[in-house]
C-alpha cells in the first residue's frame, strides 16, 4: 500500500469544520498519482506516451468524518488490471489506524490524443504490485438514471474545472452536485459514474431525484445525453 500522511487543513473542511466530500476525494485523487510517481510512471512519463489515467466511476463510504486538525494517513492500491481497466482502493485512517472511510475506483487507460482507450501498455501495468481487494464495493458502476426528476439551473464548465487531462475533473462533479442536494441532506455513501467527458465551456443541465435515503444527480447536455451520474445514499 502506498500511504500519505496528512493533517486536515482548514481550506478542506465545511462551516463545522469537518472534511468535505470534494477534499476526501482530492485526497484519494492526490495519493494515486503520488502513488504513481513514485513508481516513475507518473504524469510526466504518460504524458510523453500520450497516455493518461481516467476515472470512470467511484464507489466511497464514510463512516466518521475527520475534523480540522487531525491527523490522517491516506492509502491506496491496486488490486486488478483487466484489459484497458485498472482496479484501486482507497482508505483514509486516523493517526491511531481507525478506518475513516473506503473506496473502490475503476479507471481507465486513455489514448489522449483520440480520446480512446488503449491496450498492450505492459511497461505501465506491470510497474504496480497487486494487492488484495478491499471488502467494499464491487466493479459494477452502473447506475439508473431515474425518469422522474427535477430540473435545476444548468452550469458552465469553467477553466478551473479543467485538469491535465483536459477535461473537468471527477471532484468538481461532486462539488456541484452536493451543491444542488437539499441543504439538510446527509448522506455516508457515494458512487459516481463518468460517463462522458465534459469539456471547457460545456453547459450541463442537473437533474435531481430524490427518494428515502437516497439522491440522485445527473449531469446532461442539452439532449439529456448524461456527462455524469451521482447517487447519494444515507
């Protein structure tokens, strides 16, 4: 397992100073590609190859949230490589190894100059030591979109959304989508399905279902094709 330790600053916690979601998964975001780097296949070395890592879908349960000030240890590893698909788990521990939260990720190895996934990259693949998988979550990413929802105010992709791969990036769907949740929802699980890139200046229009204890977010273009589709569960 490649590790991060970290103290929760106060630009990633809420107005009653606990982790935010979109900092838990700049957190998990950060230590894979730290965690590649220090592999020496990192951003750099996919960028000269025309190659990049792309998230397709996350699943992340948080039992206890972390505050300001305390101290984490932020872990992650691969378990599995299939075709064009990579497999990693996630965990977030406080300094005494008391699990926080877990996640399971799928990714994607991407051609960046067709927009297409690519194979036969062993150089790539064979640098991660599989490990075991996490007890949580499985490879199934597909989530229903429900046919009754409610519109919301459609929003633009700016350019601070955008990251090194050209596209926005996967934790500014979940900043604009807790966004659009009722204020006094709560949730501890969520999964996220990327379904399409969105790029600089596209409009995406969110549609919001809600259910018991569960909210769902699709982000669509103007024809109702989806970019991404969230589920919140509490």
């Amino acid at each position: 397992m490649f590790q991060m330790k970290n103290k929760v600053r106060y630009s990633e916690v809420d107005k009653d100073g606990v982790l935010t979601w979109p900092a838990l998964l700049n957190y998990f975001q950060d230590c894979s590609v730290n965690h590649s780097e220090s592999l020496d296949i990192g951003l750099d070395y996919l960028k000269e190859r025309n190659l990049a890592w792309v998230l397709s879908s996350w699943q992340i349960r948080m039992d206890e949230i972390p505050k300001f000030g305390d101290d984490i240890v932020v872990g992650t590893w691969a378990y599995d490589f299939n075709m064009f698909y990579g497999y990693r788990n996630f965990v977030l521990d406080d300094a005494n190894g008391k699990r926080k939260a877990v996640a399971n990720s799928i990714w994607v190895l991407m051609d960046t100059k067709i927009r297409k996934p690519v194979l036969d990259q062993p150089e790539v693949l064979e640098a991660y030591t599989l490990e075991p998988k996490l007890d949580f979550g499985t490879k199934q990413r597909k989530i229903k979109e429900p046919k009754e929802y409610v519109e919301k105010e459609p929003v633009k992709v700016l350019s601070f959304f955008i990251d090194t791969n050209g596209h926005m990036n996967n934790e500014k769907y979940v900043f604009l989508a807790i966004d659009v949740l009722p204020k006094d929802f709560k949730f501890n699980e969520l999964k996220v399905e990327y379904r399409r890139e969105a790029m600089l200046n596209d409009i995406m229009y969110p549609r919001l279902t809600l259910e018991q204890d569960k909210a769902t977010v699709a982000f669509v273009d103007e024809k109702g094709k989806a970019y991404a589709v969230l589920e919140f569960k509490s």
